[in-house]
C-alpha cells in the first residue's frame, strides 16, 4: 500500500498553484480549496501557521449567482487602478495614493477591504499599529492588501521601513497620505477615478464580499480577466 506524503508547509496564504491548478489557502481551508470541483486535498498546506490568516474569504459564495445589477455595478469601477490594487488575487506591487484623489479615502478602502473579506481590518493610520506587528504580517499573504491611510510627511522614515519590508513580500501594500510624502523608486503612484465612477453610498451598498469570492474563483480557475469582471 502506497503511503501519502505529508503535504508541504507554504509560507504564506492566499493563492497557490499545485499541479496546475489553482488554490485558495485560509484557516478555513488549510489544505487549499479549488474552484473546478476537484475532491483530493492539493500536496500544500497553511496548518503550520496556525490562525494568522487575515481573511476569510467564503469560498461557497462563488455558486451562488451574482444579480445582474450588482455585477452590472461592478462592471462599471473594477478597471479603475485602485479597484483593481484590491482585489483578492495577487498582485505583490506597493502603491501611493494622493488622498487629495480621494476624499474620504479611508472609507472608500475600507468599502473595497470587504472583497477580501476581512476578518479584522487592514486599513489602518500608522499610529493605530507597532512596526514589529505590520513588519510580521506583511508577508503573511498574496492577497488581502495592507494598507495604510492618513500619512503625513512626519511618517516618511515609517513609510521607507515599510516599503522595504513589502518589496520583497508577496502581498499588495497601499500608503494613502498627502502629496509631499518622499518615497522610494519601486513605489507605484495610483490614479483612481473611482469616486467619478461611483458615489460611495452605491459602493457600500454592493455584496462585495460576494463579488470578493466571484473574482477569486474566476481568477484560481482562469476563466476571466479582470480588466474587466464579465
């Protein structure tokens, strides 16, 4: 009798391919879920983290139908440059957005957190978290975007440890603060139009933690591109 062999530890959650296929990798799901229907477990596993996945992304929504008008919506802000920073797939890069783009920029990315599904919130100012903490969980996954809000120029030495720490880290890092913050090279500017394209009541009143999940699946199983969800 053949014996199985233990599946390999990852280093990080999120998104992970095994065989050619595509899995999505939580707490919940610690030896990976598939979007195609797939009954065996894949050869990785998270256990060894032991419950430090920021997001719990409900992988059964994926299912379930999108209304026509919800996904309509969608449609219409998921090209814009930030929209696409927060999505639930990989991505790894790490951005600057000008708040004076956004008013309320907080709450607009806090809105767009939910499509990862948080189980405890990432869109922080600096005061609100210790180095050491935002430094070990940086690379804790490939999706999920960390992201950092209401930065002024006193933040920049902060903001260079940061983006030191996330150019060699799998997951997405966003800082939002004013315009005279000095950052280094490998840090993308975002332009967003976002708030043109949609008024915040009509963001915060879409299922996107549903979308969240439609997305994920779309991309593990690639059958979508999301320049563009449908």
């Amino acid at each position: 009798m053949q014996l199985q062999k233990e599946p390999a530890p990852l280093g990080h959650y999120g998104i992970h391919e095994d065989e050619g296929v595509n899995y999505i990798y939580q707490d919940t799901c610690p030896h990976g879920w598939n979007f195609i229907g797939l009954s065996t477990k894949s050869n990785l596993t998270v256990k060894q983290l032991r419950n430090q996945c920021s997001h719990n992304i409900n992988v059964n929504l994926a299912t379930r139908k999108l209304s026509k008008i919800h996904l309509s919506k969608f449609n219409n802000i998921v090209a814009d440059p930030l929209v696409q920073a927060m999505l639930p797939v990989p991505n790894g890069k790490t951005y600057f957005l000008d708040e004076e783009q956004l008013p309320d920029a907080a709450v607009w990315l806090a809105c767009l957190e939910r499509l990862n599904s948080p189980l405890y919130t990432w869109v922080k100012p600096l005061f609100a978290v210790s180095m050491n903490h935002a430094i070990k969980h940086i690379d804790k996954t490939n999706i999920h975007p960390m992201v950092f809000v209401d930065l002024k120029n006193t933040d920049n030495e902060s903001v260079l440890k940061l983006a030191t720490a996330a150019k060699t880290s799998p997951r997405t890092v966003i800082f939002c603060g004013d315009s005279s913050m000095v950052l280094p090279k490998h840090v993308h500017r975002l332009e967003t139009k976002l708030s043109e394209l949609m008024p915040l009541q009509d963001l915060i009143s879409l299922p996107l933690e549903h979308l969240g999940s439609y997305v994920l699946s779309e991309y593990c199983k690639g059958t979508r591109s999301f320049d563009k969800v449908a």
